[in-house]
C-alpha cells in the first residue's frame, strides 16, 4: 500500500493516477488484470489496485462485457430469386442442366425395361426377374402402362449400377415396395398429389410394413455419386413436391409436362430480370 502522505499529496493537487505497476491493461482476457478496487475514506481516494477477474464475484461481469465487445456476425446474404431456386431444383430432379433443357414430354416406352442379357449373375437374375413381375403386379392394379415403364426402368438400372441392393432386400415384394415408393414419389403417384395411395402398394405385395426404407436405399442407389447433390436441398414453394431422383429416364410424360412449363416459368422470369 502506497504511503498515505503521498495520497494526501496528490489530492491536494487534485488528481491521482496509479502506478504503471496499478494500471491495468487493455481487457481482453477474463484472466487478465481486469478488476480495479479504489479505496475511500472519507469520500477520498487513499489506495488502488488491479488484479485477475477470473474466480472473483466479478467474473460474471467480465464475461458479459466480453460478450458486449464481440462484434455481431454479419448478416446471412439474401435468399437467390426464387427463379434461381427453381431452376437449380429442376438441375437436381433432371439430373443436370444439359437434361433439363432436353427434357420432352414424350410417353415413356418399354426401351430399356428389359434386363439385359450381361446379367448373368443367376441369383440377380432371378430376384430382379421375381421382382418385375411383382411391379408388373402392382401397376396393372393401381398405375397404367407407361408407370410400369418407370418402374421397370428403375429395375433395371438398379440391377446394374447397384446389384447388392437386389440381392440383400429381405424379399422380391419389399424390393418391389422400395422401388414403387422411389419411383411414385419422384412422379408424384402418392395422396395427396396423386390417387396412389402407399397402403395400396402395401396390399398389393402383402408387406407387413411401410416401404420407406427401402425406397430410401433405392433412392440412395439410383442417385449414386451425385447424393450430396440432391441431399439437404429445400424444395422451392413454386416447386411440385416431387422426389428428386436426378433419373429423367424414371418420369412420365405427365410428370415431365409438370417439369417443363415450369422451366419455362423459370426462363421467362429470368429474362426479366
């Protein structure tokens, strides 16, 4: 503690400054010597000291000061145009600019509903065969003609790209669900868009469950490298809720009809702009 005289000789000059060893720095630690004590007598200032906030009853405050002193994060940037969403939700559902812009309405025809006949593996053959036959079942009771297009397209390219998802399903029936919960929800088959309901799909393969989570693994086959592409992407409120399966060769012409007047919304407003 500094000598009393020498306080009394400072208020007599009528200011008072701490030793460089008294004063403390610039805050910027908690640990730092943050915490000033002033001691008056008599109204008058007779001794002073700093030492570390940290484990003090003042530590609390500190932190809140720090808190105070941090600057703001910047604000997150505007959202694109929503004609910007919309065209890069089609580049995902379509699988590409270069699709979209080729994206026709054209029915879809029984090209490429055939396994082909490389596919000599006996046991594949055999499953993905059991499996057609099912969705044949499926379509003929609920779809039309050129759905069970889609599915068996959807068959086939599974067989190739993704052979084990085939073989190590528990049974041709929940594969055949799988496969109609990819394809009907990348169409829009399901209530309350669509007349299908999964239920229905239910009943006609005899599955004692929902088919979601094999859908998800075909979902996740056919989409193959390009997932982180079509994963955590919110879909645009102008967008229909459709499943994006970046497979334009899995939609029908309704579908696609869907896709591109919405395209060319997209385009129109873009030019716009």
């Amino acid at each position: 503690m500094q000598d009393p005289d020498i306080w009394e000789s400072d208020r007599r000059q009528g200011w008072f400054e701490p030793s460089a060893a008294q004063r403390h720095p610039l805050p910027g630690g908690v640990g730092e010597h943050r915490l000033t004590h002033l001691v008056l007598v008599d109204g008058r200032l007779v001794d002073a000291w700093s030492e570390p906030v940290e484990h003090t009853d003042w530590e609390h405050v500190a932190r809140r000061h720090d808190q105070e002193r941090r600057p703001l994060p910047p604000p997150p940037p505007p959202p694109p145009p929503a004609h910007e969403q919309v065209q890069a939700w089609l580049e995902r559902v379509c699988g590409g600019r270069e699709a979209l812009e080729a994206l026709d309405d054209l029915p879809l025809d029984d090209d490429g509903t055939d396994l082909p006949d490389t596919l000599e593996d006996l046991p594949l053959r055999r499953r993905a065969e059991g499996v057609g036959e099912l969705l044949d079942a499926v379509a003929a009771a609920h779809l039309d003609v050129e759905s069970s297009y889609a599915l068996r397209r959807a068959l086939v390219a599974l067989s190739i790209l993704e052979p084990e998802v085939v073989t190590g399903a528990r049974s041709a029936a929940h594969l055949a669900g799988g496969l109609c919960w990819a394809v009907g929800r990348a169409n829009g088959w399901f209530h309350p868009h669509g007349s299908l309901r999964l239920t229905m799909v239910q009943d006609a393969l005899a599955l004692p469950g929902s088919p979601a989570a094999v859908g998800g693994l075909v979902r996740r086959a056919l989409v193959g490298l390009r997932w982180g592409d079509l994963e955590g992407r919110e879909r645009p409120r102008e967008a229909p809720d459709l499943l994006p399966l970046g497979r334009p060769d899995l939609l029908t012409a309704a579908t696609r009809v869907r896709l591109t007047r919405l395209r060319e919304r997209a385009r129109e407003a873009r030019e716009v702009a």
